[in-house]
C-alpha cells in the first residue's frame, strides 16, 4: 500500500507563489507514476501535472509554463511549484500515485485572491 500526504497550501495574492508537497511512503517501490490534480468548488476535479519514475514531466495547457513538477527520490516527495498564480488556480490539489493501482491523498487548498 501507499500513503501520501500533501502540504504546502494556503492564501496567496495573484502573481504570488506557493511550492506543494507529496510525501510517500508504504510501498513506494511499486510507484511508476506521480501526478497532480485539482478540484475547484462546483467543479470536477482535473488533471495538472505528472511525473515519471524516469522524470519526464507532462502539464495541463492551463498551467504550462507556470507550474513545475518535480521528485526527490530520497525524500520520497513529489512536488508542485506554481508560480503567476490566478484566481482560477483556487482549488484543493490532490497528489495520485500510479502503480498497478492508484493511490490519492487527501489534499491541500489553494487559495489565490486579491
């Protein structure tokens, strides 16, 4: 099994920036994947950035070139730096980690506003 915490959100003004974080752990040898997700009020929860094991990285258009997703093997964290942040980026962010099943944490909330 695998666990993940995230952490790192909180208010922040448009154009500012936040760094979320994913700690794993359990069976994290089984992961091949990691990946972000968001889900505003009234929304359905999208996909926003994922990682391999081997470090190709792939963003949603709405935040490519904005959001960085990154690893740290030996802290066994994936994680999620936004930077020009907009109102429409509020949302709880979500961390899955892909193995021959999915794992989801519980999310951390992003809040931009002005």
């Amino acid at each position: 099994q695998v666990q993940l915490v995230e952490s790192g959100g909180g208010l922040v003004q448009p154009g500012g920036s936040l760094r979320l974080s994913c700690a794993a752990s359990g069976s994290i040898f089984r992961i091949v994947g990691m990946a972000w997700y968001r889900q505003a009020p009234g929304k359905e929860r999208e996909w926003v950035a994922a990682i391999t094991s081997g470090g190709s990285t792939n963003y949603a258009d709405s935040v490519k070139g904005r959001f960085t997703i990154s690893r740290d093997n030996v802290k066994n964290t994936v994680y999620l730096q936004m930077n020009s942040l907009k109102p429409e980026d509020t949302a709880v962010y979500y961390c899955r980690a892909a193995t021959p099943g999915d794992y989801w944490g519980q999310g951390t909330q992003v809040t931009v506003s002005s």
